[in-house]
C-alpha cells in the first residue's frame, strides 16, 4: 500500500469541502473494504478523509418513514427491534450480509459502496475495465461462475455485491447524497448504473458526493416481506443468488409486489416486468413460473454460470411461495 494523507473531517460539510479541494480523495469510515481494496491494489488515493466523528449515525422511524444516518453500523440496523417487525427483508439481508465481526464495524454507507467481489477486478495484476478503462473483461471467456447473468456488456459481467442494497431497492428507498452542490435524494432504481462501456463508473455519485442516510417508505407492503440468499457457504459469503420480495394478497390475488435480486446482475436488479406479470392476478405457481421466465427472459449466461438460469427462477418460487403461504 503507497503513502496517503489523512484528515478527520469535523462535520459533513467539512468532510466534503476537504475532499473537493483534495485531489484523488475518498472517505473512510468502518474501512471494511476501502482498506482491502488498497492494500490489495485494487484501489489507490492519495488522501482519506475520516468520518468517524461526524453526526450521521442514527435511526429514525415513525408512521411514514425509516431514515438510517449513512455511518449508522450494519449491527444496529439489522438488530434494531422496530425494523424487524416494519422491514423484515431489511434485516435480513443485513443479517445475511458479511459476518458479526464485519457488521459491527462496517457501515450503510459503506455497504452501498462496496466494490464488486470479481476475481480479476481484485487481482491488479489481471486487466479489468473497472480498474483500468480499456484494458478488457477477462470473465467473459474466463472463471466466470460468480458473474453476472443480466445487465452485462461487452466491458464488464461482474456482479454487484451489497445484499442491503437489494433489499432497499425492492423497498423504493431513497439514497441522500451531500455533495460540493448541495443535498440532494436518489432514489435506489437509480443510483446505479449499468456498466455499458464505462464499466468504471458505477453509481450516479459525483466527486466529493457523501451518504449522508437512506429514507425508506414505511409501508403495509414492506411489513410482509423477505429476504432468501444462496450461497456457497452460510456465513461471511456473497450471494450466489438473493431474492428482496414484498407481497400483499388480497382473497389469494396479489395486489402489490416488490422484486430485487442479488447475485445475477451487475447492479441490484429489479424489473417491473416482473412484478406487473404478478399484480392483479391469483398467486399461483402457474403465475409464479411465468414471473421467473419474464425474469430470465433477456438472461445473457456464460460457461460457468448458467445454472443461475434456473437456480433464480426456484428461489424466487421459494420465496413467494413463503410469503403467499403455499408452503
């Protein structure tokens, strides 16, 4: 690891200026993965901005909304008792995500942030479009088996990691954002990007941009739901497949239903194709099986990953079988 400066940041309109005003900064708060991702290679700063004494840690809920402060730690999130009841696929996947270890120090903030779990992206000494632009996509004709199987081009497969983020996704929360232009709310549909040809460039993040929290609607939907992940071992391990639903029935028909998957695009990945193929029709498996099909519809498998084809399609059948009560 090179030489790099250091300042704590004494608020959050501090911590910005400090790093609009550095050249090649970035925050650091738990360091679970920046610290990883710099001794390894993968990442270089000249200069890191702490935020460990910065404000931004709290939990918030009331009648309309969950707000988590963006340096709140994963540990409180997903134990917090009002949570489990109001968001169970919430705490879930935070419990699901990492190990105890990890979730005590890593933070939301973070946990959004995290980089891709991609051998060759971790590897400095593999070319990787994410890690330098244009030097080529190994896993494409590679070891490809933990790869993306949806939102994948010619630059870039790799699976997006974060299990919260799937879960905020199916839960249309909104990311705050504190930047060198002001505040400003994204919503979780939006905040990543698809890798196309700048594979680099994964979240609508501008220099200096700081998470400040997560607003998360409390709904009736988001009281019945879940969180399934499959994976190759049972604790600090990454989604193979998630499944993030919420469904309310009415007299067995469904009248809402969120979606989002983990382990199979290269961003938390939701589509309404999906969940309007369900809406307004009986729960069935019939149903169900046409919902897994519209999901795989546009899939792109390569060599090692094709099981995922069909190993999405049975967890998403476990999981609103569950939630339906067909099981």
């Amino acid at each position: 690891m090179r030489a790099f400066g250091y300042t704590v940041a004494k608020d959050p309109a501090d911590a910005v200026r400090i790093a609009a005003r550095t050249p090649n900064s970035t925050f650091i708060a738990g360091g679970t993965d920046l610290l990883n991702l710099m001794r390894d290679g993968a990442e270089v700063h000249d200069h890191l901005v702490d935020l460990s004494h910065l404000n931004i840690n709290r939990i918030a809920l009331d009648s309309r909304w969950l707000r988590v402060g963006g340096l709140t730690r994963m540990r409180e999130v997903a134990e917090h008792s009002g949570l489990r009841g109001a968001f169970p696929v919430l705490s879930e996947a935070l419990l699901a995500s990492a190990s105890p270890q990890v979730r005590n120090m890593a933070t939301i903030g973070g946990n959004l942030l995290q980089r891709t779990r991609c051998g060759y992206f971790r590897d400095p000494a593999s070319p990787c479009n994410k890690r330098a632009p244009g030097s080529g996509c190994p896993a494409i004709n590679g070891n490809n088996r933990g790869h993306a199987i949806l939102g994948c081009s010619d630059h870039c497969i790799a699976t997006h990691p974060s299990d919260l983020a799937v879960a905020l996704t199916a839960l249309d929360a909104w990311v705050r954002l504190l930047g060198p232009d002001g505040a400003r709310a994204v919503p979780m549909s939006d905040f990543y990007l698809l890798p196309r040809s700048t594979p680099a460039k994964e979240t609508v993040i501008r220099s200096g941009d700081l998470i400040t929290g997560v607003d998360v609607p409390r709904t009736s939907l988001a009281t019945h739901s879940r969180y399934l992940k499959l994976r190759d071992r049972a604790t600090f391990e990454f989604a193979v497949v998630s499944v993030a639903a919420a469904l309310q029935l009415r007299g067995g028909v469904v009248q809402d239903v969120r979606l989002a998957f983990g382990g199979i695009g290269t961003r938390p990945w939701r589509d309404p194709r999906v969940e309007a193929s369900l809406r307004g029709r009986p729960l069935t498996e019939a149903a169900i099986d046409n919902a897994g099909r519209a999901l795989v519809r546009e899939a792109t498998p390569y060599e090692d990953n094709r099981f995922k084809v069909q190993l999405v399609q049975r967890a998403l059948a476990s999981v609103l079988g569950d939630l339906g009560g067909m099981r």
